[in-house]
C-alpha cells in the first residue's frame, strides 16, 4: 500500500509514520509512506500558498493552484488511479468498514488542509473523497490522515505479525472486544476468571463472547442495534464446509458453521431470527436448482432473516432468471436473500474478504437506513 500525504508539515508525518509499527512496516516495504509539502508548489518567491478569503471573514485560505499540482505530483508517485482523499471535519466520520474498503487500494493520497481550508474549486476537480476522524475540529487534517494510516496498514499483508493479527476483530460484530488479562493469576486481589484457566476453548469463547455482549450493552448500546448472529450455512460437497468456515472466520469472530451436506441436518427444523444473518455456501449447481432447492429449503423457515448466499458451483452465464428464483424461494421461507455472489475460485481469500465487505457494508447501510425511518 502506498500513502502519499499532502502537507504544510511533512515532518510531522514522517516522525510519527516512521516510529513503531507503521515505521516497521514501511521499513520492511508493506507500506510506503510518502509526503509532498504543498508550499513547494507555490508561485509566489516566498513560497506562500494561503490568501484572504472572497467575501472576507477571519483565517486564511489555502490556494487552488498548489494543492492541484501537488495532487498531479502526487499521483506521479502514487499511482494515476490512485484515490484522492481530503482530510477534513465537514464529512462523515471514518469507521471500521470504510478502513477495510480503503485497505483494498494500491494507493491513496491524503490531502490535510489549514487554517480556513482549501480554495473549495480545486476540491471538486481532484477529492474523490472527503473523511473525517470524528465530530471536533483539529487544527489540520494531518492528525486524521496518521489515524487514517495507522487503521488501514493493519488490514494490509504483512503489516502485522501473526500474533498481532487483526482477523478476529470484534468490531466485525458490532460488539466491543471482551476484557484481556495475563499474569499474575490474582493481582490487587482481583482473581482472572477460572474459564480463562480451563483450557476449555468453547468454554473460552462463549464466556468471551458474553462479556463482549455485556461490555457493549455498557459502553457501546448504540452499536447492539446492528449486531447480528452470524451463521454460515454450507451446502454441497466437503470442500464447500471448508469455505464455509474459512468465511465465518473472515466475516465474524462469533459466528457458526452449520452443514447441511448431512442429511441428518436437513432434515431438521431450522428456525431463524430477525437477528440472524444468515449466510449460505454453495458449490453445486445441482442443489441450486429449483426442484432441489425446494427440499433443502422446505424445514427452514426465518422472520425477515436477512441472507446472502455464495454461489461458487461455477456455472458461467446468465443467472439472472435462476437468482431471482432462487431469492423468491427463500422470500416464502421468510428469509430475505439481499445478494448473491458468483465466485470462480473459492481459494482466493481476497475474494472473500471482499464478498465478506460487501456484506457488512449492506448490513451496516440496513441499519442506517432504519434509525431514519
Ligand atoms: N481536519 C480538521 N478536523 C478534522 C477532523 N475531525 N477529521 C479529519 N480532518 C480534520
């Protein structure tokens, strides 16, 4: 990933980009972090680049001319496709979906306005987007681009060791991470939880899954709201559970894997909750068809369970007709299959991360969507 920052203060990006993990990552070349001081691209021989404002009023304003020939600078270094982001207070606030989104580019370049901003003509023909780092105003926008780096440089390969990997995040669930201790076993005569000692790992996960419940309902109720229980439902050969767990273990750290490739399960009631998102795997084109979805389908039943399903049986061509039969099958059920992705190569984690994205994105959108009606 390759950051390029626009700033009247490159050093204060370079100190703080070039110390602790993002430093060690841009040391061992996973991430390259750039800056492009825009008073370089003044046309005035005492390098300013800010004027008084049209229509006056208090501050100064940063200039078109600069700013646009730092961004061409900058896409020289960076890549022409690469996204321009304007780092600025008036914009919606940076979460964990958008970081995921971003850490899919192959480069971005962070423009930090000052004082009074930025001439607003020279934001329209370059910005591709605007981010804020949260609803208060700091003195520029290089704070929120070093915010911006540090959360998007977890998600890139190579950036974290295994043991500071970021694939179990909680946040993916809408809950808060559960609470951490390590030794001494009794401290301040505050003893850990035996379950934490058991070496019982289901016990280990439910319990943390619980605290993390009970933590969010604390600090964070507003965010129970979109949390869902996830449950990845495989159908189709053996390999297909192996995707289907792959996926659970991408798209939520609590989530569970149910086999339908066993009959005993199909034939099994299986009722779903409004709070269930439900996502099913299938790599057989046979089992997608009408007649045999039918029966797979026929014991399930949900109340608005919203659903998507990963169709990896490969079958090239047009599967529009069959899709919406598909989704009008489940629709009777009650499930309400929002999407469904044709993927070739199940193998490919990028692939499903970027499904697993998707997913998340339309869900949290969902939720949005509600809280206004
Ligand atoms: N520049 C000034 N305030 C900001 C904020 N809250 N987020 C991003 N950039 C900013």
């Amino acid at each position: 990933m390759k950051f390029c920052v626009l700033t009247l203060f490159p050093d204060m990006i370079r100190q703080a980009a070039g110390t602790s993990i993002l430093g060690r990552a841009a040391s061992n070349g996973y991430i390259e972090v750039n800056t492009i001081n825009i008073r370089d691209f003044s046309a005035n021989k005492h390098n300013r680049v800010d004027d008084y404002p049209y229509g006056g009023g208090a501050g100064m304003v940063i200039e078109a001319e600069p700013v646009f020939r730092a961004v061409e600078a900058a896409k020289r270094k960076t890549g022409e496709n690469a996204k321009v982001i304007y780092m600025t207070p008036q914009a919606k606030v940076l979460d964990q979906t958008k970081v995921e989104e971003l850490a899919m580019e192959d480069g971005l370049i962070l423009l930090c306005g000052h004082y009074e901003g930025i001439d607003d003509r020279v934001l329209q023909e370059v910005v591709d987007d605007y981010i804020s780092i949260g609803d208060y105003v700091l003195t520029g926008g290089e704070l929120g681009a070093l915010v911006l780096m540090d959360a998007v440089s977890r998600f890139v390969p190579g950036v974290l060791s295994n043991d500071e990997s970021s694939q179990f995040e909680s946040l993916q669930d809408n809950l808060l991470e559960y609470p951490h201790y390590t030794r001494p076993e009794i401290w301040h005569d505050k003893k850990v939880d035996s379950v934490l000692l058991s070496g019982d790992h289901k016990k280990i996960n439910a319990w943390r899954y619980e605290q993390s419940v009970i933590r969010t309902k604390e600090r964070r109720p507003d965010l129970l709201k979109n949390s869902y229980n996830v449950k990845v439902v495989s159908f189709g050969s053996e390999s297909c559970l192996e995707t289907a767990q792959k996926y659970c273990g991408i798209i939520s750290r609590y989530g569970t894997v149910m086999d339908y490739n066993r009959n005993k399960l199909i034939k099994q009631k299986k009722i779903f909750a409004k709070k269930d998102l439900v996502v099913f795997v299938c790599d057989s084109a046979e089992k997608l068809k009408e007649e045999n979805l039918s029966e797979i389908t026929f014991k399930m039943s949900g109340n608005n369970t919203p659903a998507f399903l990963i169709d990896i049986s490969s079958e090239d061509g047009e599967n529009t007709g069959r899709n919406e039969k598909i989704m009008g099958l489940f629709k009777e059920k009650g499930i309400e299959l929002i999407r469904i992705y044709e993927i070739n190569d199940p193998a490919d984690e990028k692939i499903l991360g970027e499904t697993a994205l998707d997913v998340r994105s339309v869900m949290n959108e969902r939720a949005k969507r509600c809280r206004y009606e």
